[in-house]
C-alpha cells in the first residue's frame, strides 16, 4: 500500500502532488541510496579501467573531497527546499543525504592515509599538525562523526530532541571548516573559481536558516508593531 501525501499537499499544484507522491514511494529511498552511490561505482570503475587521468591517486582524494562538500551542501539544502516549495516529504530523505556526506568524507580520509601516507599512522599524525588545510579537513571529519553516529532513532530518543538538535547544529561549522580546506588546498593553485560557487551556495543555505529563524522568533511580529 503507497503513503498518502500529507494534507498540506492535497491544495498543491499538480507538479507539487506527483512529486510528493513520488518522494512518498516506497522505491523512491531505494533510488536515492542508488543515485548516490554512483559517484562511488565511477571512481572505482574509472581507478580499474584506468580513466582517472596521469595521478589516479590524487584524482581518488580529491574527488572524494568533491563530493563530500556537494553531499554537504545538498543536505543542508533540504529544509529550505521542504519549506520553500511546501514539500514535507523531502525530510525523508535529509538523513540518508547526511550519512552519504559523512560516507564520502570517511572514504576522502582513506585515500588520504592510504595514497599519500601508505597507512603510516605517526606520520599521518605528524601532517596533520604540520599542514593547516589538513588539520581543518579532519578537524571537520571530527566534527561530523558524532553527528553520523546520532543520526538513528534511538539516539534521538537518548538525546532528547532539544539537545539532539543542538547537536547537530554542528553541521554549521562542518560547512565553513569543509570550505576553508577546500579553499587552502585550491590556494596553491591560485584556483578559486570552485571554491566561490561553494561559498556562494553555503553561505545563501546558511543565511536562509538564519533568516528563517528570525522570522520565526516568539515576539518579533510584536516587537515591530510597537
């Protein structure tokens, strides 16, 4: 038997119901765990078919950073979009985006310590505090494992839903940590075009919630009035 849409839906424009309808599916998780997987089966297929250019290496760590940064920002982009197009069944699907962003940067950690470093644990540790935009990259990791780890019913329960929240506000600083390594590692470059569209997009999610939650404030419609 197929969810029925949630009765803010049933006013909706037509586009808005078959689009609720599908994000409603029971498929439609299945599908989404399948689409962001296939950043992975590329990189794989690419490193064994010998597609990932002169360095397959360092094409593996940065492309791994990549798409770290874009699960980042399409989850942080959830709410607004719920809210913005009266689309609640959008939510479902911010917690599997969340664990994809954390199962991207796990997996840009990995071929970090394995290509660069071959597994040498002091001496990651030693370049980790030697080099700041890889001191920021796993400052950011640290960051986001507990809000990976809190992520499932029981520890919201555990928690308790004010302090879960609070928790997970982390993200916050997980974005700007994110950006400043992207920025330090392009900086060699002198190549910043990326890293401004990132900013550009986190920093407007960001405002955003900013925004939404001043107009939400208990007594502001009263203070204005005054």
């Amino acid at each position: 038997m197929s969810a029925s849409l949630p009765r803010a839906a049933a006013g909706a424009a037509p586009w808005k119901r078959a689009l609720g309808r599908a994000l409603m599916h029971p498929l439609a998780k299945p599908a989404v765990f399948v689409v962001c997987l296939l950043p992975i089966a590329w990189l794989v297929w690419g490193a064994f078919a010998d597609r990932l250019g002169a360095n397959p290496a360092e094409a593996l760590v940065r492309a791994t950073g990549d798409w770290t940064l874009r699960f980042l920002c399409i989850g942080l982009a959830v709410t607004p979009l719920r809210v913005g197009l009266g689309l609640p069944a959008l939510a479902r699907l911010r917690r599997m985006l969340g664990l994809f962003a954390y199962t991207y940067v796990v997996l840009h950690l990995l071929c970090y310590a394995w290509f660069d470093m071959g597994f040498d644990v002091p001496e990651i540790a030693r370049d980790i505090a030697k080099r700041p935009f890889i001191l920021v990259g796993f400052s950011a990791f640290v960051l986001m494992t507990p809000l990976a780890a809190t992520s499932f019913n029981r520890a919201i329960k555990a928690l308790g839903a004010k302090r879960w929240q609070a928790m997970h506000k982390l993200v916050y600083g997980v974005a700007g940590l994110g950006l400043l390594h992207f920025f330090w590692m392009r900086a060699g470059k002198n190549n910043f075009a990326e890293v401004f569209v990132y900013a550009a997009i986190v920093a407007a999610l960001l405002g955003w919630r900013v925004w939404d939650r001043s107009r939400r404030k208990p007594g502001r419609g009263a203070a204005a009035t005054a």
